[in-house]
C-alpha cells in the first residue's frame, strides 16, 4: 500500500491515543461519547483494512520511524494480528453506541467525560497488544490498557467497584510485572526484544534455566492477565461492579487480547525451543482447562446476580479457548482462536443486555428479574439467544466453537476430553435455564410495573451482537477461514 | 556460587519476595501497595543490573570522538525502565487515589473489615 494507507497500523493506535486528551480538555459528555465512537468505528475500518490487506498479501511489518527492526519497533500484522484487531475494534464499537444511555444513567454527569477518554485508552491499549512485534513495547500497551480498565471498573455505581478495582490493579500488576521480568530473562539470553528475533535466537538457549525460568514467569504472568484458572480471583468482583458498558466491553476484549498474547508469546516466541513438549506445559495446560470448564460453570449456576454468573462463564469459556491451545494441533488452535471472536460476540451481547435491564430495573439480581421477558421482551430474546449460543446450540456460534473443539480432540484420539467439552455443555444448559425460567415462567410482580423496553440505541447494539451470534454461526467459513491460516501460521514456528 | 559477582541479582531476589510477601500478608491497602512497588522496583534492579557490562563505562561517545577500544555499559536496559519507572508511579498513584476513595466509602482501609462490611451488604 502507499500513500496514507501505507501508515494504518501506527493510525489504527496513535488516533484512539489522541483522541484521549481531546476528550478531557473538552470536558462536555456528549463530544466525549461522539469522539469514543467515532474513533471505534475508525478503528475498526481499519482492522478491517488491515484484515484484508493480510488476507490478499499475506503477512506483513511496518517500521515505526522508519527504524529497521530489530534495533527499532516493529509492528507485525499476520492473520492472528488482524483477527484480533477486528474482535475488539467490532466490540468496541457496538458497546461505544450502546454506551451513551447507559454512562448517562450509571455514572455522575461531571465524571462522564472521563469514561469515555478511559474507553478510548483501553482501546488503544487493546489495538497496540494486538499489532505490536515487539516484546516490551506489549508491556507497555498492556499497562495502557490495564490502568484505564481499572479506572472504568472503578467507575461502577456500587462502593464495591472500588475495592474490586484495587484488587484487580494489585494482581493486574502482579502479572504485568511476570511478563516483565520474563521478558528481561530472555533478553539477558539473547539481547533482543524482537518476538520474531527472540523466536529465531532462543532455541539455542532452550537448555538454560534462565530461558526456562523466562518462560514460567511469562505463562503464570500472562495467566494472570488471562483469568486462567485458577489465576482468575479478579475478574468476578471486577465484571460484576463495572459500569455495564464497561463490563461489556472488558467481557469481549480484554481477557481475549491476553490470550491472544499467551499465543504470540508462549507458542509464537518459546514454540520453536521445542520446551512446550519438553516440560509438561500443554498437559498442565489441558487439566487447568477442564477444571475452569467445570468449576467455574458449576460456580456460575448458583451465583444470585446475572452479571457474577457471567463472569465465572467467562473463566469457563477461557478454559475452552485454552483446551484448543493446549492440543497444539491445528485444528485445536483454530477451535480456540475462532472462540475468541465467538465468545468475545456472545458475551459482550449478554452483558450489554443485562445492562439494559440494570438501566430500566435497577438491579441484575435474579430475583428481581422475575417476569422480566413479558416486560422486556426483546431485550430478553436476545439474552436467550446469546445463552444458546454460550451451551453451543447448532446454528450459533457457540456450536462452531464446540464442534471444532471436539473435532480437534477426536483428531488427537483424546476422546475422554471430547466427552467432558459436551459434559460441561449440560452446565452451561443450567445457568441459561435459570434465566429463562425467571425471566418468562413467572409474572411479573408489582415493583416491575413501570418497567418498559431498553431504548432504542441500546436494543439496536444488543440485538447486532446476539445477530452475529447467529449470523456467523449459519455461516462460519469466513471466521473459521481465518481462524485456521493464523493457526497455520502460528504453528510454522511451533517444534514438533 | 560467586555470591559476590552476582550480589545485585541476589538482592533483587530478596527485594522481589519481600514485596511480594507484603502484598500477600498485609492487610492494610496502603502497605499493599508499598509491597507493590517494592516488587516492581525489584525488576527495576535487575533490568538496570544487566546492562552493567564489566569494565564498561557511560555510553557517551569520548571527545576525541573516537570510540575505538572503549567498552561501553549496554544503555537500552536503563531505557526500558525509565519507561518501567513511569509505568509503575501511575500504578502507584492510581492505587492510592483508590485507597482514598475506599477510604471515603467504607470508612477503613483495612481489607478484613472492608470484607466484612461487603459480605454482611451481599
């Protein structure tokens, strides 16, 4: 590409970044909400582009400044790269329009603005992960990202949300500080902050015990920012107290940016050391997995509020993602980067819906949501359909994600790890069965009277994500496409 | 083990746990938090002390403009963490104005009595 185009990944990061001083010095909500917006739909014709141009040419780099790597930062596009770039960009761009009615209702007149400079940091946090080939350069954007997502938990109406910020801050930084000292140890092997350097240089080392310990830091301090169980403490406080907006768009980008960083690093970086296989790193994996599959859905059925069942499914769903990563085949690979775009579509519907109902009900308290579905209907419907898709009924996106996965471990001859994936379906039916048994089996009650439709705004933002569940659930070849060359790609460097 | 050679490795090490035991054992948000920055500032030691190359100097270029024969400490560890450092006081700060804000809220800062105070809410 030439001309200005020749410049999109610096844009695709650098606008969100401006855009954030833009929208304190403005000071007004609503220039605060349009500049958000804009600039999320900006980023996401980007990826797009980005997308497009990666499909048609294949992978490639752009030097910011000009400096050749590896002396100067290198910003990488590949499949992987893209396709991540287009889940949050999409993501933040439906919640930034949903985002309006539910800041003006959640958060205090003269604080809004600040939400809205905060959503477009962690965008820009989130983008920059995604794009960056350099190692310490990711640190940099996941701190970016980290702050502001603790700043928008702390946002949240309950005096809770405090105190889950703080402790999402603490072990956040905890695990930003892993990655660090990680990447310091591979450095001192190497001399070079270039992942695809590292990749290159590292295998000579693979015997040394710093790159070892490199590489346990790197996993624990990624699994930290990933909510890998049992790693994952922070993340119900912090969902369930969020703002919605908030809550929706952390649900569909930020643990799904640091699982795609645990792929780049762990499998993109250490793959050709051949240590993944020579320590038990993917069985590990694979027990830690199918025990965030069933502990945490178990959790999720018996948690009072929606939005805490949620989260706990979202430590389940990682654990799905995970299972795909840890066969290290290729169709697990793509099983598990096609679920990050599925979840991360699903989910974000989910929590945009409950936001709605926290917005015309005032609490996501099951019991306080009986009858909702005659009231809410199309709020509901959505919440149904987004909940099919979380048990992967056929025709949802869920399906693809679980279909694939069992596919994957069929290939490998693992089929008591088939049989669990379906097994841990059957929790998934319990806790979307609640809701429609509160939702629809009850009347409503006397305190729901005044309860009307979400608006219009919000209906439309839920309503194109539970869509695209479905959507691209019928017709899943273009994300399994390019699910499936970034796992083909990823492999390339991965040692038998 | 040269014990000497490698004291500042060493000493990150002790300065690494002792914060990270802070961070586990204390129960007042404020030490927390010191616990915290006393774990980033470990990896800051470590980071500064690989670059240290022996018999190294400052990486300026000598006035006679010739650097031939000179050995100069690798100055990009130094780099990285002046960006490190930066990093870790908005953590700090930010950490902080959320204790106040805890503090506003609940009344205490310490995590027992916060807990007590959520769960007789939950």
């Amino acid at each position: 590409m030439s001309g200005p185009l020749e410049h999109l990944p610096a844009l695709a990061v650098v606008i969100p970044l401006m855009t954030a001083p833009v929208i304190v010095a403005l000071r007004r909500p609503w220039a605060g909400w349009l500049l958000a917006t804009l600039v999320s739909w900006a980023s996401l014709a980007m990826s797009l582009l980005l997308l497009q141009q990666v499909l048609e040419t294949g992978p490639f780099s752009y030097l910011m400044g000009g400096w050749a790597a590896p002396w100067g930062i290198e910003y990488r596009v590949d499949q992987l790269d893209a396709f991540v770039l287009v889940i949050v960009s999409a993501i933040a761009s439906v919640v930034s329009v949903y985002a309006r009615k539910s800041v003006e209702a959640e958060i205090e007149p003269d604080r809004q603005y600040l939400f809205y400079a905060m959503f477009v940091l962690c965008l820009c946090g989130l983008l920059g992960m995604a794009i960056t080939g350099d190692a310490f350069n990711l640190f940099v954007f996941l701190e970016i990202s980290s702050l502001s997502t603790y700043v928008l938990v702390g946002m949240g109406r309950d005096r809770r949300a405090l105190t889950a910020s703080l402790r999402y801050l603490i072990l956040g930084t905890v695990g930003a500080t892993f990655y660090v000292i990680g990447i310091g140890l591979a450095y001192m092997m190497t001399g070079t902050l270039n992942m695809a350097d590292l990749a290159q240089r590292l295998p000579a080392m693979a015997h040394t015990s710093t790159v070892r310990a490199a590489l346990a830091f790197l996993v624990v301090g990624i699994g930290l920012k990933m909510a890998a169980f049992p790693l994952h403490a922070w993340l119900p406080n912090a969902y369930t107290h969020a703002p919605s907006a908030a809550a929706a768009l952390l649900a569909g980008t930020a643990t799904k940016v640091s699982v795609y960083v645990f792929l780049r690093i762990v499998l993109g970086v250490f793959g050709a050391t051949g240590l993944l296989t020579a320590l038990p790193v993917t069985q590990v994996l694979m027990v830690l997995a199918l025990a965030a599959m069933f502990i945490c859905s178990a959790v999720a059925i018996w948690q009072p509020d929606l939005k805490r069942a949620l989260a706990y499914s979202s430590v389940a769903q990682i654990g799905y993602i995970l299972l795909g990563v840890a066969l290290l085949s290729e169709t697990g690979l793509a099983a598990g980067i096609v679920h990050l775009f599925n979840h991360a579509v699903m989910k974000s519907a989910l929590f945009l819906a409950l936001g709605a109902v926290a917005l015309r009900v005032g609490s996501t308290r099951i019991d306080a949501m009986r009858g909702i579905g005659r009231k809410m209907p199309m709020t509901m419907a959505a919440v149904l359909v987004a909940g099919l898709s979380l048990i992967g009924v056929p025709l949802t996106v869920g399906f693809v994600s679980k279909w694939t996965l069992v596919e994957a471990a069929l290939d490998d001859g693992m089929w008591p790890v088939a049989v669990l994936i379906l097994a841990s379906s059957l929790l998934a039916v319990a806790y979307v069965w609640r809701i429609v048994e509160a939702a629809w089996m009850a009347q409503p009650g006397p305190e729901l009277a005044h309860v009307r439709e979400a608006p219009t705004a919000m209906l439309l933002s839920i309503w194109v994500l539970a869509g695209a569940s479905v959507w691209f659930g019928i017709d899943a070849t273009r994300t399994l496409g390019v699910a499936r060359l970034a796992a083909q790609t990823l492999l390339q460097g991965v040692a038998p | 083990m040269e014990v000497p050679g490698l004291f500042n490795y060493w000493m990150a090490i002790v300065l690494m746990m002792a914060g990270l035991y802070t961070v586990i054992a204390r129960g007042n948000l404020v030490k927390k938090l010191i616990g915290l920055g006393v774990f980033q500032i470990s990896v800051f030691v470590l980071y500064i002390t690989m670059g240290k190359i022996k018999d190294g100097t400052a990486p300026i270029l000598p006035a006679s403009g010739s650097a031939e024969g000179v050995v100069f400490s690798n100055p990009l560890p130094h780099v990285l963490i002046l960006t490190a450092i930066v990093v870790g006081i908005a953590t700090t700060a930010l950490g902080l104005a959320l204790v106040v804000r805890i503090h506003e809220a609940f009344g205490t800062i310490e995590e027992d009595d916060i807990q007590a105070i959520e769960e007789s809410e939950a």
